[in-house]
C-alpha cells in the first residue's frame, strides 16, 4: 500500500453499527434455525434417566423447604474423582 502525500482529500468510510446491521424483524421472524446434534450429543441428550424430573421436583420441594442437606463426604469424594481438586490451586 501506498500513501500519496500530496491527496487532500479523503474518502470516509461508512461504519454501520451493530443495530443497522441487523436484519428487520420480519426477514428474522421468516428464516429457521435448523440444529443437529452429532452422534455423541445425541447419546448424551438421551442419558438421561426417564425420572430426572420427578428427583428435580422432589430436590426442589426439600430446598424450598429448607431440609435438603449436603453430604459433604460424598462432596469431596466427586471433587477428588472429577480432578477438579488440583484445578483450584
């Protein structure tokens, strides 16, 4: 590139900002997003146990409830297993 000292002039550049670069809201509503897992995600996605909503909702009742304790020996067996133990430091 080369800069010529003798130009005067100078052509400004047109910034748009991050509102005017986003599509109208009916060219949004109109388009679909499409999301497809891969092979792991799917198997992850279906892990989960059939009853995990009832075990959330009976979790939550305890909560709300002020009864739901902490096995802190369990709680610091996963830390240990998971590895998150020597991340801390």
């Amino acid at each position: 590139m080369r800069i010529d000292p003798k130009a005067t002039t100078v052509t400004p550049v047109a910034i748009k900002t991050a509102r005017e670069q986003v599509a109208p809201k009916a060219e949004r509503e109109d388009r679909a997003t499409v999301v497809e897992l891969s092979s792991a995600g799917a198997a992850a996605a279906g892990a989960r146990p059939a009853d995990s909503g009832e075990k959330v909702a009976r979790l939550r009742e305890l909560i709300d409830r002020g009864e739901y304790k902490v096995d802190l020996d369990l709680l610091a067996k996963r830390i240990v297993e998971d590895g998150i133990a020597g991340d801390l430091s």
